[in-house]
C-alpha cells in the first residue's frame, strides 16, 4: 500500500467526484500486489550494471526482459514521489502494482500534491526525489539558477487521438447558439491554471484557430478541481480541462467538450518526470532503478491501452486503485495519451514551449536544454530492459 504524508486528494474535489455516481472516489490506494519474485542473479557487478551480452535474463512483463545480473538494492532505498494521482502517472502506478519497483531494491512512498506546480520546490529541495508535472516556466527559471531540476523522461505525449482533456464550453452557449465556434470566444471569460504557464498556451492555440488573441478574451486563474462548479455557477464560459473533470462537467450538464486535446496540441509532452538534483547527488544508482521500473510500467500501459496488445482489465484495476476513477469506459477515454515506449526525449515541443513562455515574460530567457533533458538514465533503462518496436 503507498504510503502518503499529506493525506488523499482534497476534500473538495473528492466532494466534486462523489457527486456523479460513476466517479466515486477512493482514498489512499488499496496495497498493490506483491513484487514478482526475483530470479537468482549472477555475477553482479558492485554497481549493479546492465548484464554483459549473453547473460541469463529473466521475464519482465509485457514482453520486455531484465537483466537477471542485477540485483535489488540492499537495503532498500526509499523514494518519495510526488503524485496528484492522475491517469498520466500511470508508469508510477504500474510498476508499484506489479513489483517493479521492491524488485530494483526502492521503498517508493507517494505523496500527494493538490497541483503539479506545488512540487517544484519540494524538488528542488530534496522533499521529493521524483515527481511528474508539466513543463513549467517555475522549472526553467529555478535552471536558470542554478538549479539542477532535470526531466529524465516523458510521462505523457498528446496524441492526435488523445480524449484525455479539452477544449469545454458551457453548455448554455451551446444551446443558445453563442458558442458555434472558437472565433466566438471573444469577450468570454476564460479559466487558465496560472498566467503564463501551458494552460495559458493551450487557451492561445484554441483562440488562434478562431483568429483570436489573448486580448481578445479575459483570462482568470482557476484550478482543475475548481472548474465544473465554476461553469455550474456560470462565473466562466470555455477553457481547457482534463478528465476527470471534463466528464464532471458534462455529467452535470454545465459544459461540454467541444474539441478534444488531440486536435488543440498533438505531439506536445504536458507531463513529464522529473528528478531531483538532491537525490540524483546521494543515491545515482536508485535514479537508474527508478527509470528502469517506471519504464516497465509505462510500456504495459503502452501496450495495452494505445496498441491494444494486451487486456485492459488488470490495468484499469490498477488505475481504478491509484487514482479516484472506477469508471471503466472513463478510464479508458482518459487513458489516450501516448508514451514513447524507449524514453527517447524529442527536445523539441519543449523548446517550442520555452518560446511560449519567454513571450509571456513568465520565463525570463530560454534554457540550454541539455541542461535539463538527461537521457542516460533512460538509454540505461533500455539496455536492461532491451529496445521495442514503436
């Protein structure tokens, strides 16, 4: 059973999900089932590198293999993660539910966060050695500072079939007709997570498709949690929203999605997982185990929910443990987004948010990204665990 420090999701966003009976919500995950037994290794070197070519291996799931030549790490090292419990850190919750984890040797610990941006400090400090957030202007700058906050994979890329969020509207525009397309977001009120930040850049990539401008719309800040309520009391009009709270909204008939994610920003990476540079000082080899069973994980979930190789069933329960959905058909539409299953790292859409950013003055100069993408833990990862075909 994770452990947590600061208790489950707030009270008010669990209220919000209790309130639509297909989204009862849990509490802390129950205990996930135990690690797969180890099998007995050979020749270790002292610091637990991949296996030389020929050497024995041992299955690792959804067809991947691990090194039987590494072994776990004694004693255990414990690994604070932060988590907001979303769909898209489903690799964390994967590898917790199989073992992966315990089978590198790591006591991994969830904390819970009510947004990704609360965890920036706590990484930057050493509070967490991991956590999965979006890239943010508040990371680039702490970079800029020398802090050596880093991404060492990509947690979620937004496909161009991805349902996991977007663009919601209130549903008394759509039934009065004020709403029949993104050039009639002028003058409406417009919820973003925080100025300047990736929420600010979905809003503009929506309104450009409708000729529109920032200026043309009055922004304010408002939480994911916060926003089916805000549309119910009608105080916004349109924004960007993911699920869970997409469905919220449109089960309590005060908005609807008009434009899934897929078509506002295919290709982007809005999560990612990020190391602490405390933690990559004092325990460089638990980074490496770390990856390797986070990357197990994401590839199961690759595999069953974007190639549709293996059966949902066992992961939908799993996510149903970690997160505050049990709705199947609701886990499957959230469970869009796609992964790159060998953690190569296209710098690319992250320098084209760097732009964004440096333009919203939230970000005050762009960031050499080899400063910040680390691959190695990731080529590591795959040297254990072998490469796959996309």
């Amino acid at each position: 059973m994770p452990r947590t420090e600061r208790g489950a999701w707030p009270v008010a966003c669990l209220a919000l999900l209790a309130a639509v009976a297909a989204l009862a919500c849990s509490g802390p995950a129950t205990a996930p089932p135990s690690a797969p037994a180890a099998s007995k290794p050979s020749a270790p070197s002292p610091t637990g590198a991949p296996a030389a070519p020929g050497a024995t291996s041992a299955p690792a799931g959804a067809g991947a293999t691990v090194s039987a030549a590494v072994q776990p790490l004694s004693p255990p090292v414990q690994v604070k993660v932060g988590s907001v419990r979303l769909v898209g850190e489903a690799g964390v919750f994967i590898a917790l539910a199989k073992g992966y984890f315990t089978a590198e040797g790591l006591d991994v610990e969830l904390v819970p966060f009510r947004t990704t941006n609360e965890m920036t400090p706590a990484l930057a400090t050493g509070e967490l050695a991991f956590a999965q957030l979006a890239p943010d202007p508040s990371i680039f700058n702490a970079v800029n500072r020398g802090i050596g906050l880093k991404f060492v994979g990509y947690s979620v890329i937004i496909s161009d079939q991805d349902t996991s969020g977007g663009w919601v509207v209130r549903q008394d525009h759509l039934d009065s007709g004020r709403y029949q397309g993104p050039r009639d977001l002028k003058g409406m009120v417009l919820p973003i997570g925080g100025p300047g930040g990736i929420g600010q850049v979905w809003t503009e990539r929506v309104l450009a498709k409708g000729g529109l401008t920032l200026d043309d719309v009055q922004l304010t800040t408002l939480t994911f949690p916060d926003q089916p309520a805000a549309y119910a009391g009608k105080s916004i009009d349109a924004g960007f929203l993911v699920e869970p709270f997409v469905s919220v909204a449109e089960l309590q008939h005060s908005a609807r999605n008009v434009m899934p994610s897929g078509e506002i920003y295919a290709g982007v990476v809005p999560f990612v997982l990020s190391l602490s540079p405390v933690f990559e000082q004092e325990q460089p080899e638990a980074v490496r185990r770390f990856v390797t069973a986070w990357l197990r994980g994401q590839r199961e979930y690759y595999r069953a929910y974007i190639k549709g190789e293996t059966d949902k069933a066992e992961y939908n329960r799993i996510l149903s443990e970690y997160t505050p959905i049990h709705d199947e058909a609701l886990l499957v539409r959230m469970a869009s987004s796609t992964i790159e299953p060998n953690n190569r790292m296209d710098p690319r859409t992250v320098d084209e948010l760097q732009d964004y950013f440096v333009r919203y003055g939230t970000q005050q100069q762009k960031v050499d990204l080899s400063k910040v993408l680390d691959p190695s833990y990731g080529e590591y990862a795959v040297q254990r665990l072998g490469p796959i075909a996309p």
